[in-house]
C-alpha cells in the first residue's frame, strides 16, 4: 500500500485504512464525510475505537445513548472525543442541513474502559519545542485519559515551523515503544503544503511526501519529521496504536 494516501470525496468514507491494507498489526483508520440527513453504521467488534469531529454537526448512538458532536472547523475550536468499547454498534447521523466530517479509528482491545465522550476541558495542551520547532498539541486522547491502545493528538504548526522535530521514532529501534501511526492533514487556507519524510539510519528506508489538504500519511516504520510552507497554517490529526499502555 502507498504510505501517502488522497482523500476520494467521492465517496462516503473518504480514507480508509485497515491493518491488512496498512500492512501493519492494530491500527485502522476512516474520514467519513456524511451529508446531511445520511446515517453512518459500523460495529467496533473487538476494537476500542474513538471518534473525532472535524467539521458539521451530527448525533452518534452507542448503546442507546445519543451524543451530539459538532465542530465549526479543525482551525475553529476543539473537538469533543467519543470513546466507545469492544462489542458495540455505533449509528453516526448527520443533522437535516447539516453536513458531518468525522474521524474514527480503532484497535483490538479487552473491554477494560466505558464508553465516555471526552470533551474539550478534559483535553490537555501544550506547546512543545522552540524556534523553528515550535508547535501547539492537543492530547485528545492521551495520558491520563483511558484506553487501552490508543492515542489520538491533534497538532497545529505555523506556517515555515517544523513539527516533529528532534525526529523520532516508535518502531522498536533501540527499545522504543512499538507504535502504528496515521497523520491526516488540513492547510489553512487549504492551498497551503507541506512535506514529510520516513526514513530510518539503519537501512536504506526513505520516503518523501509532498502534502495537500486532506491528505493521510502512514508512520510504518523508522524517524519521521513535518515542515509546513511558509504560506500557510497546518493541522494534523494522529492516530496512533501499538504496544499496550496498561
């Protein structure tokens, strides 16, 4: 499978990402883009999975509880996070009028946390790094907030500003956490781009990646570093999932 990977708005479920495609062990990864009045449904089987509103409003039914998520855009404000378990269905419904673009990934998982909507004050930020490095995250779902495989950030990086840096890695190499990783990425304004890189110092690994809004980058292997152009903000979305965090 290509490692770079173009949104298809032609359909419904614009990215689609699962461990047999990626080529990898846990991580699956979908954008859906809903219309309005259109229903989405899925089962998380034995996956936990999570779901991030990008942009519209929509209601998500887990287990007959109904949870309303809406976001004007990704450079607008933050999102709500809905966690859901192993062993359920999740029913998404887009609002009459009201288009809904959402994010949701999952991996295998026991049961061990509820299902929970995170909202934005459960949501740690931070700013991380210096100079041409500095860059704002935000820990959707991340230490202290429970699950048991997965880790979701959302990272805004001015225009010119690298993120990523110090590279690093999460594949094993020298006794680091093993780690699945997709980046989803957003441009303001959306002509803006960046470029990627993979690649590790032990083998002849290396990809470049040169970005547009709406693109999605899989982290397979080795470092890995994100510099935006200077004409533009730019926002990622990363799900990660691997090794067992508790």
């Amino acid at each position: 499978m290509d490692h770079l990977i173009k949104s298809n708005y032609d359909e419904t479920v614009v990215l689609n990402v699962t461990p047999e495609s990626a080529g990898w062990q846990y991580l699956r990864f979908q954008l859906v883009a809903l219309p309005a009045g259109q229903t989405f449904r899925t089962a998380t089987r034995n996956n936990e999975m999570a779901l991030v509103p990008l942009a519209g409003r929509g209601i998500c039914t887990v287990a007959g509880k109904r949870f309303e998520l809406a976001r004007k855009g990704v450079f607008a404000e933050l999102p709500s996070v809905l966690y859901v378990p192993p062993g359920q269905s999740l029913q998404v419904e887009a609002e009459a009028g009201v288009d809904f673009e959402f994010a949701l990934g999952g991996a295998p998982a026991e049961g061990k946390y509820p299902l929970r909507l995170f909202t934005p004050t459960d949501i740690k930020r931070e700013v991380r790094g210096g100079d041409a490095a500095r860059r704002q995250v935000h820990h959707l779902l991340a230490s202290p907030l429970p699950a048991e495989r997965l880790i979701l950030y959302e990272v805004y990086v001015p225009g010119g500003r690298w993120s990523g840096w110090p590279p690093h890695c999460h594949d094993g190499y020298r006794g680091a956490p093993y780690l699945e990783e997709t980046y989803y990425f957003r441009f303001d304004p959306a002509y803006g781009f960046a470029m990627h890189r993979n690649y590790r110092v032990d083998s002849d690994f290396d990809e470049v990646f040169p970005l547009r809004d709406g693109d999605l980058v899989l982290v397979t292997q080795g470092f890995h570093s994100t510099a935006a152009a200077p004409n533009c903000n730019m926002y990622f979305l990363n799900y990660l999932a691997g090794d067992l965090l508790n």
